[in-house]
C-alpha cells in the first residue's frame, strides 16, 4: 500500500485541522472518504459504525471497517499513554489523533491483504498465495492459530506488513513533534521477526508454524524489498545484507532511510 502524495496531503490537512476527537464521527468518515479515493481495493468498501464492544477493523466477511467510535478513542488513548516516558502527559492527545490515523491505515492494509487473496491484486503470485493460506489458516476450528494469535497476534506477518504500511505512511502525514518515534516504531516493525543467527525463521514463517501449516513458497521474481515487506524467507546472501546493513547504522535517520530505500521508497 502506497498513497499518492494528493493524498497523504489530504490526510495531513484533515489531521491539521482536526481538534476534537471524543465522538466525532466525521472524523473516521473523512479518513475513510481520502482514502478510498485512491485505493482501488476499498471500491466496494464500506465504513459501518457499530455499538459493539470492539476496536476499529477490517472485516473480510462483511468487507467493511467495523467502527464503535468511543473504542477506537478510547484504545488510541491508551496507547497514547504507553509513551508517556517520551511524550509530555499535555501532548498525549495530540498523540491520541495520530493513532487514530495510523489505526485506520493499519485497517487499510488489511483490505489491501483481502485483495491479495480474492482479486490477485499483487503482481507477484506468491504473495497473493501467501495470504490464500493465511485465510484458509483463520478457519475457526483452528485453534492452535486462535490460541498463538491471541497471545503472540503482532508476530503474525500479516499484522506486521499492516504496522509496517501504517506506519510508513503516518511517517508521510505526521506531526514533526513526533517523528523520531514514527521512525523507531517503523524501524522496529520493519526488521521485526527476523532471527540474528544462521536460523532464519521470517514472519511468513513462523506465521506458518503458528498456524500449523507447511511453508513451501518461492521466492523466485520477487525482489527483496517485496519479500522483505511480506516477511517472506530471504536467501541467505539477501538475509546477511539486509541484517548487516541495518544492525551497522546507529543513527534512527539513517536506518529509517535505509529500510525506505529498501523498499524502493527512498
């Protein structure tokens, strides 16, 4: 998922602009209309609001983002405080509107992973087949999957690519005041999952495993970046280069830099 910059403008004039939070349904809606926009994939895409104790997702079966207004401000708020140490207490709801930014585009990425499995949305057949095995693993008698989701969910490599997509584009659209922790949670997200040692165990993998299903895809025709992006197994030469140049750079600009251009994004 990448956004045209028309619309990451669009995006950080909205969040510019808006100064209240608690209850403002507008405020999704706008989102939801900017990004919708450009994103082919969310064209029959709907945005419901639900009394439902729940937070903001994306529902393939419904193909529409499930919204109870009071939950999603009330999980941003508290991830929010999760960064008091960094973030003085007058600015965490300041902060608190940049996570709901990066919720619904972490939602957004998720629908772009359903297009994957239904449309072949990626050009690249193996990432459209990884993410057939990924739905075909959600089945609900699958209880090793619900049981490892439940407490290891955020190692799953289909919640990483959606963190590493939010949270590459909230680097786009956000706040100065807060970029060099955009840009360590990118950097954290980005190599996250992969194993320092002559073991590579890549998200995509240990995503199998925790499923209880057979990794057997290849990687041949996709470049790195893609393979990186998906959590795909790199070869080993990829792997060393990709773990070396990143481990080497201390500094976050540079690493942040360097994860962009991997990504072809630089």
């Amino acid at each position: 998922m990448e956004l045209r910059s028309k619309t990451r403008k669009e995006l950080e004039e909205l969040k510019k602009e808006t100064t209240y939070l608690m209850r403002n349904e507008t405020l999704y809606h706008d989102i939801f209309t900017i990004l919708k926009s450009d994103l082919d994939f969310l064209a029959h895409t709907d945005l419901k609001l639900t009394d439902e104790y729940l937070e903001l997702q994306y529902s393939g079966e419904e193909n529409a983002f499930l919204l109870n207004i009071e939950e999603v401000y009330v999980f941003c708020k508290k991830l929010a405080y999760s960064w008091l140490s960094v973030v003085p207490r007058e600015r965490i709801e300041a902060l608190t509107k940049e996570f709901i930014f990066l919720t619904m585009l972490h939602e957004t990425a998720h629908a772009e992973q359903r297009a994957c499995i239904y449309e072949d949305y990626s050009p690249y057949p193996e990432v459209n087949r990884l993410y057939r095995k990924y739905e075909e693993g959600q089945h609900p008698l699958n209880f090793l999957y619900r049981f490892n989701y439940h407490f290891r969910g955020n190692r799953f490599a289909f919640e990483r690519n959606a963190n590493l997509n939010a949270y590459r584009e909230l680097v786009h659209i956000g706040n100065d005041e807060f970029l060099d922790l955009y840009k360590q949670a990118f950097l954290v997200v980005y190599i996250e999952d992969y194993n320092y040692g002559k073991s590579v165990m890549a998200p995509a993998l240990k995503t199998c495993h925790m499923m209880g299903r057979k990794y057997d895809f290849l990687n041949e025709g996709i470049p790195t970046p893609v393979l990186v992006e998906h959590g795909f197994v790199l070869p080993p030469k990829e792997y060393n280069e990709f773990i070396v140049e990143v481990d080497e750079i201390k500094s976050i600009d540079q690493a942040y830099q360097l994860c962009l251009n991997k990504l072809g994004r630089g």
